[in-house]
C-alpha cells in the first residue's frame, strides 16, 4: 500500500477514534471507512490517475474529522486538519490546494465541478443505493436528536428522506449511475410505502385519539344530557308560569263579574232606608273582590326593563342575553354581535341559560306567593262576606 496514504489513514483514524465525540454515531470512523471503500471503486471504475485518486483517498479519510470540533462548518475543520497533516508529510502547496478542495466538495448544496468532486460527492452517499440504506439513516436520525437535539417522528424523518433522494441528490459519475442508482429507486420507493403506511397509521392514532378525547369530554362534558335538562326544565318553568297566569285571570274575571253584579244589583237597592241592614255586608263584600282583583293584577303584572347594554357588559358576561327584556332596545348589529360573543364562549353560554332559568324561577316564586295570597284573601272575603251579610239578615229579622 501506498506509504503516504497508510500514514494519512493512521492519522485520520487515530484522530477519530480519540477526538470524535460519541454523539456521532453516524459520521465515524465506520462511515469514513466506508467512504474510502466507494471511494476505491469509483478510482478503479473511471480510470483516475495515481495523483489524483491519492488526492481523493486523503480526502475521502480527512473529509469528516471537522466532526471533532462540531457539526457546524465541520468541512473547513477538516481541511485545515488535513492541511496539518499534509504540512507533516511535507506536501506541495498544489497537492493541498488539490485536496482542500475535493473535501469543501462534500457540502451539503455543493454541485462538482469537475470528476475528482463527482467521486467523492458520491463516494459520500453511496449508502443511498445500498441495502443498508434504511440502517445508516435511523444512525443519522439518532445523531441529529443526540448531537443537534433535533427530533424528528417518523413520518417527519421518511418525509425529510424522500425529499433528500428527489430534490438535493443525484449521482454523477458512470460507475454510480449504473451500479447504484438502481438501489437507490428501491429504496426510494420503500421509503413511499413506508410513508404510506405511517400516514394510514397517523390517521388511525388520531381518530383514536379524538374518539379518546370525544369521550373523555363526553364524560366530563355530558353536552346532551345539559341541553335536555335545560330544555325540559325551561319548558316546565314557562307552563307552571302560564298555570299562574291563569289563575289569576280567572280570579280577574270571576271577581269582575261580581263587582259588576253588585254595582247593578245590590248597591241600587241601598237608597230604600228599609236596606240600610245591607250597607256593610255589601262594603265588606265590595272591598274583599276589589282587593283580589288587585292583588291578580299584581300577580300578571309585567315589570319594566332597561332593555339595554354595552359592549362592555357582555365582555364582562354581566347581561344576559336570552331574555329579551335586556335587548329589546338595542340595535340589531349590536345584537348580532353580542349574540356572537355569547356562542363562542361555552362558559358565557351556559352562564346565560342559568341565569335564565333562575330569572324564570324567581319570578315563579314572586307570582305563585301573589297568588296565594290572592286566594286566601278571596276565600277570606267570601266567608267574611257571607257571615256579615247572615248577621245582618238574622238582625233585621230580629227587628221585625
């Protein structure tokens, strides 16, 4: 073997092994090995000459012992180590420039400008048409993650892969093209199924998930059963609120009719001095009706709103808007908006119906109590009523 490419392998290799960190478990000394393996076939397969496959073989051991300092800008780190060991060989300052160049040729971005660039470019990434393929990028992905903390999932990472073999590469020399760039449509393809099937997974996970999550805030959340509980009970608050507004227009009306019963009937007589016996049970009587047909007016009487509210009220959540008492003077824009406002929010929305609800049940409860009192003081006027006007019958009979 060649001395001076025995030295530059020793001295490349020793470097590796002590200096390289162990986060790089991609680009190591297997990798730089490797490389100097494609980099033989490619010499041997596009005829190089002995200088330039010696340039090529110290690039191919020097081009990534940048690693040792870091990932960025590790390919001028390998030039100038390269350069110090070429300096120790006593190496031209052409075989240097020669060598220099070839390593800058394995950039990322990099397009070769001339054959020696092609062979290391592909010499590089000619894991790309291997069965190892899939091995070597799981090696990279563990790398970036350890060395650069970028973490890639596995949709992210076989995506990143495609886009890498149909965008940034190509093969360029005769050699690769014909013995590689068949492996690597193979592994192209797997990498399309391989996404295809991590697709098919990922859509499955998440309707998993969201059913999860569907029932998980379906326990916690139980929106039907809210709604139904809400609805039925509105709907008995505003039929127990009809029942007491009948009742009341019924006392309305019975003691209306007795009123004017009286009026026509009874007061008329009160003028003959023969039935001044009846003044007070038909005042007691009178009074009695009055008072009830008052007290049901109260009871059906409706209260007066403001019927408005600010924009601020309703981002506060201080109105509530499913009563129309609140609204009923505001624009319609306004109305729209604040409606809008209310929806967005679940919180303000249920907040609203409670409030609603316990409007309903309050005003149920000052309407139910007028009610009783309007029948006890109806009942109490009838009895009062009729014992006053036997009283006064049993009393005049008396005075006969």
């Amino acid at each position: 073997m060649n001395p001076f490419l025995l030295e530059a392998e020793k001295y490349a290799s020793s470097i590796i092994r002590s200096q390289l960190s162990h986060v790089y478990i991609y680009h190591n000394l297997s990798h730089t090995q490797r490389v100097v393996k494609f980099t033989n076939k490619l010499i041997e397969a596009e005829n190089i000459s002995e200088a330039d496959a010696e340039n090529l073989l110290i690039s191919a051991w020097f081009h990534d012992t940048g690693y040792t300092e870091g990932t960025d800008n590790h390919e001028e780190i390998s030039v100038k180590i390269a350069t110090e060991f070429l300096n120790t060989q006593n190496a031209s300052a052409e075989k240097i420039m020669a060598v220099s160049k070839i390593i800058m040729a394995t950039q990322k971005d990099y397009e070769p400008q001339n054959l020696l660039e092609k062979i290391i470019r592909d010499a590089d990434y000619a894991h790309f048409g291997s069965k190892e393929f899939l091995e070597s990028s799981e090696l990279l992905r563990q790398e970036l993650a350890q060395s650069s903390d970028k973490v890639y999932t596995d949709r992210e990472w076989t995506q990143i892969n495609i886009n890498f073999l149909t965008k940034n590469h190509q093969f360029h020399t005769s050699y690769a093209l014909n013995n590689w760039q068949q492996g690597k449509d193979k592994n192209l393809a797997m990498l399309f199924k391989i996404l295809k099937k991590q697709g098919l997974e990922a859509i499955k996970i998440k309707e998993k998930n969201e059913e999860s999550l569907f029932k998980k805030n379906k326990a916690k959340y139980p929106e039907r059963g809210i709604e139904t509980m809400f609805r039925v009970t509105l709907k008995n608050h505003i039929t127990l609120s009809n029942i007491a507004d009948t009742k009341a227009n019924i006392l309305l009306s019975v003691n209306a009719i007795i009123v004017s019963l009286v009026l026509s009937n009874l007061v008329s007589k009160l003028d003959n001095p023969s039935n001044n016996y009846l003044i007070i049970p038909t005042v007691i009587f009178v009074l009695f009706t009055v008072a009830t047909i008052i007290l049901s007016i109260l009871a059906t009487r409706p209260n007066i709103t403001t019927g408005k509210f600010t924009r601020e009220d309703v981002s506060n959540k201080k109105v509530n808007l499913l009563f129309f008492g609140n609204f009923h003077k505001m624009s319609l824009e306004d109305f729209e908006w604040a409606m809008g406002e209310m929806m967005k929010d679940r919180d303000y929305l249920y907040s609203s119906m409670k409030k609603d609800l316990y409007a309903l049940g309050y005003v149920l409860n000052k309407k139910y109590n007028m009610l009783r009192i309007t029948y006890s003081v109806f009942m109490i006027g009838i009895i009062v009523s009729v014992i006053a006007f036997f009283i006064a019958f049993n009393y005049q009979g008396y005075l006969n």
